[in-house]
C-alpha cells in the first residue's frame, strides 16, 4: 500500500538558497557544452567525438542539457566540497528568511553522495553554522529531497518553529573519469529551504502520496560493499534497461498520484528533472507544463536531489509565485521509490 500523508498546514517557506562550485571557488565556472570537452576528454576531444559520432552540443542533442557544474579541483584537506555546498546554500535561505542559524531547531539534510558514510551531514552542517538546532539525514536517492521537505513540515506540525532543508549532490565526484555520459549530465549543487510556522494560514502541505516499485536489473548506484573493500573504487555504475523500465513505472505512479491528490489543478508542475525525455513524458502523463524543469535541466544539468529544492528556490526567486499558489511536486528514487506533494504557499 501506499502512504498518504495527511495535510500539514500552516507552514511557510520563509526563505530559499542555492549554492554551485562557482559560489565557493569562482575559478569553477560552470562548463557548458562547448567548453567541456577538453576538460572531460582533453587534446584529443575533437577525434574522440568523431568517434563516438557525436555533435559538440550532444548533451543537449540527448539530454537537454547545455550547462553542468563540476568541481576540476579537490576539497582541501578534512573538508568537502558536499558540505561547502550545503553550507552556502544553508546561509542563504538562512539570510533571505531573516533569522539566524541560533535560532534553527532544525535541521534536516537530503543527499545521496555524503561525504561521510556513518555520520551525518546535518549535523556537521550545524556545527559550522554555529547552532546546537537537532540535525539529521534523510536518505531516499533522488527523491531525498522531497522526502526531507515533508519532514520538515510534519516537524512544524508538532511544534518545531525553523526549520532548515538543505537538499546536497555532488554525483560528478562519483563517477569514472571515462564515464562521460554521466558526467555531461549530472551537477554538483545545493538548494536549501527555510521552513517556519504560520499558525492558522493555508500555506504548507495540501497533501502526499509515496510508494515504490519493486526494481529490476542493476541500479544507477554505487555497489560498493561495506565495510570498504581496498580494492574496489566506490563509484556509479550505469542502469540497465530492465532498472530503467522499473524506474519508468515509479514515475508514472507519482505523477499519477499527483493528478488525484491535486484534482488536475495546480499554478506549478516541478518534476524531478533527469533528461528532457523523461520531462516530455511527464507532461503527456500530467497534461501540465514542464517549462521549469527543462530550464532547470538545461542550466544546471541533472542535480539529484538537490533539483526540486532549486526549482523551488529559482520560482520564488522570480518573483512570479503568489500567495495562495499550488505547486505540484513529484519525484523518482533509488530503490525504487516515488512521491507526489501538492504544496501551498
């Protein structure tokens, strides 16, 4: 059976933020589809696409995307680039909400490329933002992030005041350096959302339904076992055709719960952006609009979990979001799990 989630309302999104290398270390400009190639494949790029068949502008040919976000430069010691990410987007939201990060008593992290596998990213989020807030760390793959959004609401719900999201992904870090197909289409990135109480107001979340399919074939996952083995390199390995068929038919169980839980009406459609295929599915399912997500997926590549966070962040960001505005939210994640949020601002 599936999960619904009851509504949870009177629960603002108080500020948003983002955060890409280039926010850290300017020197890490984002590649797009013209610059990347001596960067992913060198000297010789231009015989090697021949080779492979391939125009410069593949990753828009293929994917719809023209723009990725990578770090060419190692994190300094006893850092890592996952948690500078988290925590310049955590700042911004922070300081467009008002508050300060004393006044957090939350913190909820979504990733599925932590920098640490037995401890928690919020938590050390907290300890550099200076706040005592509890911390801990949602993980469902891609759909992490939404997953970490309706904890923070039914934390409000029970009393929890601020609370702060941060959804992080840094895949590139993660891939074989001859993966090329991955890395043209996955960025590094953070969104961060500042999640308030706003006692007797309709904003907050309308309604939630997940559940998740029983996946087939090999995942897109890092199948590194544990403890670490010495000789085994922790990257991605690529999904076959029978795991993407599973994943297929997870989206179409969220957009379809998206419709009913919705009723057909919502101001805003934000799918999980991965291709532009997958977005023009989307819509044929919905009958809504996927404009968003492919200017998401063109600028910025695919982002994991992070991606709903930062089309939230880049819509309020436009100004053209009104009080009272729905958001139909939907997502896909290793496992295979799905879930479909309606959202009131």
């Amino acid at each position: 059976m599936t999960a619904h989630l009851r509504s949870v309302l009177g629960v603002r999104i108080a500020g948003s933020g983002a955060a890409f290398p280039s926010d850290i270390d300017p020197n890490e400009v984002a590649l797009d589809n013209e610059t990347v190639w001596p960067v992913f494949l060198g000297e010789g790029w231009r015989a090697e696409l021949k080779r492979r068949g391939w125009r410069a502008d593949h990753a828009n040919d293929a994917w719809g995307v023209r723009r990725r976000h990578v770090w060419r430069r190692p994190a300094a010691p006893g850092s890592s680039h996952a948690e500078a990410l988290a925590l310049a987007a955590a700042r911004s939201a922070i300081d467009r909400a008002g508050w300060t990060a004393r006044e957090l008593q939350a913190i909820v992290v979504a990733t599925s490329t932590p920098p640490h596998i037995s401890s928690s990213l919020a938590a050390r989020l907290a300890g550099a933002l200076e706040t005592d807030a509890a911390a801990f760390d949602v993980r469902a793959g891609g759909a992490s992030g939404l997953a970490a959004l309706s904890q923070a609401a039914l934390l409000v719900s029970n009393g929890v005041e601020r609370v702060l999201v941060v959804a992080v992904e840094s895949v590139p870090e993660f891939l074989e350096p001859d993966d090329i197909k991955n890395r043209l289409l996955f960025s590094c990135a953070a969104g961060a959302l500042a999640i308030g109480a706003a006692p007797g107001e309709q904003c907050g979340l309308v309604a939630s339904r997940a559940g998740r399919v029983q996946a087939t074939g090999q995942a897109f996952t890092i199948p590194g076992s544990l403890p670490p083995q010495a000789d085994q390199r922790y990257t991605f390995q690529d999904a076959d055709p029978a795991y993407l068929e599973s994943l297929g038919e997870a989206w179409g169980l969220s957009i379809e719960a998206l419709c009913e839980i919705s009723r057909g009406s919502i101001d805003y459609f934000l799918p999980y952006a991965v291709t532009r295929g997958q977005l023009e599915r989307a819509h044929e399912l919905s009958g809504f609009e996927v404009t968003l997500a492919l200017d998401s997926l063109r600028e910025n590549g695919c982002t994991g979990c992070a991606n709903l966070v930062l089309q939230v962040h880049a819509l309020l960001e436009s100004s053209e979001l009104l009080s009272a505005q729905t958001l139909g939210l939907v997502t896909v994640g290793g496992g295979v799990s799905w879930q479909a949020i309606v959202w009131r601002i």
